[in-house]
C-alpha cells in the first residue's frame, strides 16, 4: 500500500518490500484515522533463537518528534543493505538479534501531534505512578487531552500503541540474556543526551552498574561522543513512563536475562540556533526543517546505533558482571548518578 501524503510511513513501506531475504517484518497492529488503517510494523534481523543477545531500536513514540523516526528508518535502510554483503555483519546476525520499531504512532505523526489520536501521550500511557513530585502537566496529568501530555482516563486500559509496543517487548526481548533497547526521542535541549531508568523515581537502578561498564566502552572507543548518559529523573520525573513499567515487570518475573531500556533525547538546539524562526512552531522546536540538516542529523547517530550493535553481540565485555568488578562499579555508578554531592 502506498502513503503518498505521510512520507514516514511510506520510507517504511519500501523498507519492508527490500528486506528480504535478510530479514523480516511484521505487521504488529493497525490504527484507523479516517477510515483508513495505518500499520505498526517490526522488522527482524538475525538468530531465531529467542534467548539470543537482543537490540532494538524504537521511534516515533511521539508523534511530533518525526526526527527520530527519520533517524532509526535511515539506519534500518542502511542495515538491509549491510546485511547482504557484510561478512562481519552477517557473521554477528548468526548469534544476535537486531530489532527496528520505527514508527510506534503512527496517527500522532501523521497528524504532526505529540499524543496519539486520541490526545493520549503515550510515554504517559503505563499505569505507574511517579513517586516523586513531578512538574506540573509534564510529568502526566489526567485533566483532558486537550492539553498536552495527558495520560488517558484512570483505569482504562493502555492504549493500542502502548499496548502493541509492550506486548512485542514482552514476546521479542524479555526472553533475551542480554538485551538493549533504545528509544529515539527528541527534546528541546542544547545537548544529546541518554537516559535510563528510573523516569518515575530516584531510586538506584539495578542495571547502572552494568550501564557504567557500556559507558566506560563508549568513552574509551569514541572518546569525543557527544551524549551524556545519566538516570532520567535527572532531568526530570514523570508518571506513566513505557520503560519504567516494562524495566519494574521484568524484574518482578524473575527472568534470567538482563534488559536495558536506553532513551536517546536528541537535544534540538543544534537546529534551532542556526535557524530561529523554528522557535515559532511546535514541530521546529522538535525537529530539523531544512533538508540538509535532516540528512545531518541522521547520519550524526549512526556511529551510536553501530557501537550498540558491536556492544549486544560482546555482551561479555559489560553485562557479565561479577566479584569484584561488579562491587567497583556499583559504587562508582552510585557515586557518578547518586550522590547527594552530584
């Protein structure tokens, strides 16, 4: 099916008729807007085994932030094409799994809105709680959607998206032993920046340790990146938060494996300072507008998704921790993202 009035959807469409015989995609729901249904696709790539290593890149949470769905749609272009000639590609893909979700609102991008089409943010959407004060409105609100941020009504189920996403992470990673996730978002800041749980606390996570020895990796391997990787209530605390819930269920299962939820906010001042008549719209605050600066913003995280690809399929390297060497950096990570004096 062709989408010639949303150009997102239709960068997948072609994305999903080139992949084989490399990979797969799947239609993970449908949502209707106007009597016409949009899919929520995945596409696969590699093992088969389902406790393989995992990544997966996701998008397109919110609507308006069209730029991290361009970004993670012109990696999986650029991934079909490795997967059929690169020896150490196809060699990795033997043992890991590499997953793209790359547009999970589809409604809320076509309609250039933050929310899905029924006003409902869905990173708002889970049914948890923030315990810490949380900003007024941005932290999730149940007043209406007719502003910004709303949550959905209390009680009622997650909306389709939110449920759909959920449900796939469920099935496709928490069977992993060792998975990654990153969630490509964009946010008015002057600095890229990833974040990891907690969204809805202060509380230690259990993984910052492991997050830590990733760290350290980047740092020594591309020692001038420019993300700054700290827990998300750091910048601030919000109810309702996909990864919280979904990172808080896989701990209370038990499950063997390790699952790392990474959201990447793509700080949007690198546009916006050399064209500022962006400021006068919602979507150029969230996004490039010219052409070139599109093309640039895709390729500048590149080296990121293909270190996360290296790092899930040497998994030995930072999320086999033990002895020692997890004591050191529990205490190093508590004292980088916790102490009282950061």
């Amino acid at each position: 099916m062709d989408y010639p009035d949303f150009p997102e959807m239709q960068e997948l469409m072609i994305c999903a008729d080139s992949i084989s015989p490399v990979g797969e995609v799947r239609e993970e729901a449908l949502v209707r807007y106007r009597h016409q249904d949009f899919p929520i696709l995945s596409f696969r790539f590699g093992s088969t085994d389902p406790s393989a290593p995992t990544l997966l890149f996701v998008a397109g949470v919110h609507g308006l932030e069209k730029i991290g769905t361009h970004v993670v749609t012109s990696f999986l272009k650029s991934f079909i094409r490795l997967a059929q000639w690169d020896h150490t590609l196809i060699h990795l893909l033997e043992t890991c799994r590499i997953l793209f979700y790359p547009l999970v609102n589809p409604i809320g991008m076509l309609l250039n809105s933050r929310a899905n089409g029924h006003g409902v943010d869905l990173m708002r959407n889970a049914p948890i709680d923030a315990e810490e004060r949380t900003l007024p409105l941005v932290g999730g609100h149940r007043i209406g959607n007719w502003l910004p941020w709303y949550r959905g009504e209390l009680d009622r189920p997650m909306e389709l998206e939110a449920m759909t996403l959920c449900d796939f992470v469920r099935r496709e990673v928490f069977p992993s032993r060792t998975s990654l996730i990153l969630d490509v978002h964009s946010g008015f800041g002057l600095v890229d920046r990833v974040w990891f749980p907690y969204a809805s606390s202060h509380r230690y996570y259990p993984n910052a340790p492991r997050i830590l020895a990733l760290k350290k990796l980047l740092d020594q391997s591309y020692p001038h990146h420019v993300y700054i990787i700290e827990p998300q209530h750091h910048a601030y605390t919000t109810h309702g938060d996909l990864w919280d819930y979904l990172s808080l269920e896989h701990q209370a299962a038990h499950l063997p494996g390790t699952m790392i939820p990474l959201t990447m906010e793509m700080g949007s001042w690198h546009w916006v300072k050399k064209n500022p008549k962006q400021l006068f719209s919602s979507f150029g605050i969230f996004n490039p507008v010219l052409p070139h600066r599109i093309k640039r913003a895709e390729r500048r995280h590149f080296f990121l998704f293909d270190f996360l690809v290296k790092a899930i399929a040497s998994g030995d390297r930072w999320a086999e921790l033990q002895g020692q060497k997890q004591i050191f950096l529990e205490k190093k990570s508590r004292q980088l993202w916790y102490s009282p004096q950061r």
